[in-house]
C-alpha cells in the first residue's frame, strides 16, 4: 500500500469532539419537538366569549349549536365550540 503526501497541515482532532457533535446532530434530529404542541384547546378571543355569553343571556332557550351557529353567520366562529 503507497503512502500518498497530504495537502496541508495535519490538524488533530479529539475523537470526543467528533462522537459529541454527532450526539448533538441525532439529538436535534429525534428531539420530535416538531411534534410537541401546547396543551389544551387553543385560546379563544375574548370579544368572541363575550359576544357568546350575551348571546346566550339574550338567547336563554337557544343551546350551544345555535350560538355557534350564529356566531359563524357573523364570521367569528370559535375553534372547538364555545370557551
């Protein structure tokens, strides 16, 4: 086998340098913190629990789907229903 001349100066590198990067590499990669999402339903607008409730204080014989009914004709529907 030849021993073939190296361009440029031989710089040494620890072995821990090289091992640590790459648990540093796979950690980000299988963190699955794109995956991780806040718990819970997500927050609804407080001008739309508000116009919610005086709907149903104006509204005593109206249930949940009607309000939100009525909420979506008006274009502010909440996410999952009502608060």
């Amino acid at each position: 086998m030849q021993n073939f001349p190296r361009n440029g100066p031989t710089v040494p590198i620890a072995n821990l340098s090289i091992s640590g990067w790459f648990d540093r590499l796979v950690a980000r990669k299988f963190d699955r913190s794109r995956f991780r999402h806040p718990a819970g339903r997500p927050q609804v607008d407080e001008a739309v629990e508000d116009l919610a409730v005086q709907m149903a204080q104006e509204n005593p014989a109206w249930g949940q789907d009607p309000i939100v009914g009525a909420l979506r004709n008006v274009g502010t529907a909440p996410a999952f229903g009502i608060c």
